[in-house]
C-alpha cells in the first residue's frame, strides 16, 4: 500500500523509521538487530537509505595512486524486499540521481516495479566525498525534480528512449525531502521552496523533512509551504542527539542548528550516558508538541540504532 493511502487513512500519528544498510561485509541479521525492537510501535514503513559510491587513492604496484570507487554500505534494494517480506511492512528504498544514468534508472525502477515495492523516497544526492560540488553522469539526473519526472514518467507508462507498444505502467507513490532550515545550496528559503513546489507539481506525493531539533523552525516551514500552495503531507524527520559529538558533527554534516538550550544541557552531562538521556527528554517533548500540532507521521531516524527511538515511542504511545 502507498505510504499516502496510510496517512490518508489514519486518525493518530503515524510512525516511519529509517534506517542504513551496513557496511559491506556485514550480515542483514545487524538491521533485524536494529529494527525487531520497534516493530511492536507498528511503523507503516521502512525506509532504507542509499549511500553513492565513494572514493579513495588506492596505491598501485607501480608506486603510483589511483582513484578507485567503493560502496561502502550496498544493498538498499535487496535489504528493502527483505524487510517486505520479514515484516509486512512497506519499504521505502530511498533512489539518487548520483551516480545513475537514466537508464540504469529506468532499470532500478523496473526491478523494484517487479518486486512489489511500489513506494520511493527520490532525491539527489550529495556530492560524491572528495568533490565540493554535485556532479550528475552523463546522461544522468540532475535534480531530484528530473528524477520525479521520470518516475512520474514510467507511472504513465512512458519508459526512455523507445515507444513500448502496452508499455506496463507503475504506480510509485513517490516522497520527497525538504529543508526546515533551507538545503545548504539554496541562496536563501524562498529559492529553496520554489523548487519543492516544483518537485510537488511533479508529482511527489509526499514530503520528509531533514531533521531539526527546534519545532519553530518546522512550523515556520510548515506554513510557508501552504502559503506557497505545496498542499501535500509534510513528515517531520526527527533525530536524536545520543553522544556529545553530534553537538558538531549534527551541524556540519546535516547544516542543522541546535538550540541554545538543547546544547547548555549537553555540555553540562558528564557522559554519553547523560547526554542519551537528555536527548530522549528532548525529543520526547519535541514529538509531542509536534504530534499536538497535527502532524500525519513522525519519521525517526534511527541510523541502525533503536534504543532511544524506542525509549521515545514508549513515551509517546
Ligand atoms: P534537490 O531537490 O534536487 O535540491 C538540491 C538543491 O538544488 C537545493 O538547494 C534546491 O533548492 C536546488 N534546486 C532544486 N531544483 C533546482 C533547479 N531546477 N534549478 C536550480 N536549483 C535547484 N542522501 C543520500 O545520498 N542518500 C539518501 O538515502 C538520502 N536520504 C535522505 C532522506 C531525507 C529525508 C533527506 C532530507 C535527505 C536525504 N539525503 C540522502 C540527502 C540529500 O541527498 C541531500 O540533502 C542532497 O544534497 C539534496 O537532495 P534533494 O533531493 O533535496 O535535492
């Protein structure tokens, strides 16, 4: 079923997690791991990141370096039919325009049609690890918004390239991602929000914000997206901040701010053990301002780590 029939249907808050494919190497038994203590809060859908590849100088035998590309975390697809068939539950692997030609797309979107998924979260992509830049392939999507279209596309039964005579239509229900705090690219909010809308007449179904740990910034968000005619439902993501470094590294990587308040507590704790604990008041408290607020679903990402979300949901329900 569509992540969309299930907010439409629903008369409480819903839940969604999200979670990363482990390191290559590592056995699945890791995510069940991570995922088998949440499933009795019932969450409507899984999602499952996808992680480009990344590149490292590997030193040949004649002495001189070469740039090689790794995937340090494969598996996004596999790992979602599996959590389909282990938990009847929706999966939502998360596709990148990084990385993919159009073709190779249209084949990812033709394996996951066959494998029953029918829900996606579309986005771009960072840059690749060792550029500061975007940099689509060839022959590759450039924005989210191209790859929405053609998603939106193949949901038409309009595939690359070829008239298909019957060409099998899709039905993907297709999420998006959108920025509390402004993606770090955008010159200012409103650039950043045409862009969303443009996504939305595109055809995306539903939005997932980046996380934030002060709900001002979502409300505000929230009410810009109406005012601008973006009328599709708009999940929080929500994270936990569970050591001292993600005072920094949050900031840095996910160009987040933290609260004043939220850090003065964290600096005081003495260890990680109090910081999880603050992190969970915190975010205990930040759900159920949100979930008063009228939200449709709370999305947890979880990062492969369940206590805290867990400790979070027994609050909340
Ligand atoms: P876009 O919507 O394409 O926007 C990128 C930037 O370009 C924005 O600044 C936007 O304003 C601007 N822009 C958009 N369209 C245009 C246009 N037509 N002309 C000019 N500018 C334009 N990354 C991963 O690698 N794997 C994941 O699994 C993953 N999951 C994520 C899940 C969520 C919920 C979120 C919020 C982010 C996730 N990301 C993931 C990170 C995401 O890939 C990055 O934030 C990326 O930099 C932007 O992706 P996007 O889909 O928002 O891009």
């Amino acid at each position: 079923m569509k992540v969309t029939q299930y907010l439409k249907q629903a008369d409480g808050p819903l839940v969604t997690i999200e979670i990363i494919p482990p390191l290559k190497g590592v056995g699945i038994d890791s995510i069940y791991k991570s995922i088998d203590p949440l499933m009795e809060f019932k969450p409507i859908a899984i999602n499952v990141t996808y992680h480009q590849e990344e590149y490292e100088f590997r030193k040949m035998p004649n002495g001189l370096h070469k740039r090689c590309s790794v995937r340090k975390r494969p598996g996004t697809v596999g790992i979602s039919a599996a959590l389909e068939y282990r938990y009847n539950v929706e999966a939502v692997p998360h596709l990148i325009c990084g990385g993919f030609t159009k073709e190779e797309t249209e084949n990812a979107l033709i394996d996951l049609n066959f494998l029953g998924i029918n829900n996606i979260l579309a986005i771009r992509g960072d840059p690749a690890n060792d550029e500061t830049s975007f940099t689509p392939e060839p022959d590759g999507n450039v924005y989210a918004l191209d790859l929405i279209r053609q998603i939106a596309d193949m949901n038409e039964g309009r595939y690359l390239y070829e008239e298909l005579d019957n060409a099998t239509q899709s039905d993907f229900c297709i999420g998006v991602a959108g920025y509390p705090e402004k993606h770090f690219e955008a010159p200012n909010m409103a650039s950043d929000l045409k862009h969303l809308k443009q996504k939305v007449d595109a055809g995306a179904d539903y939005i997932v914000t980046q996380m934030f740990f002060d709900n001002r910034m979502f409300f505000e968000y929230e009410r810009r997206c109406r005012e601008i005619g973006i009328e599709v439902p708009i999940i929080p993501g929500i994270k936990l901040l569970a050591v001292k470094t993600h005072l920094n590294i949050l900031p840095s990587v996910f160009k987040v701010n933290i609260p004043e308040e939220l850090s003065a507590e964290v600096e005081k704790c003495r260890d990680n053990k109090e910081v999880r604990e603050v992190g969970i008041q915190w975010c205990i408290q930040q759900c159920k301002e949100l979930i008063a607020h009228g939200v449709p679903c709370l999305h947890f990402y979880t990062m492969g780590k369940s206590y805290g979300t867990r400790k979070v949901l027994e609050a909340l329900f």
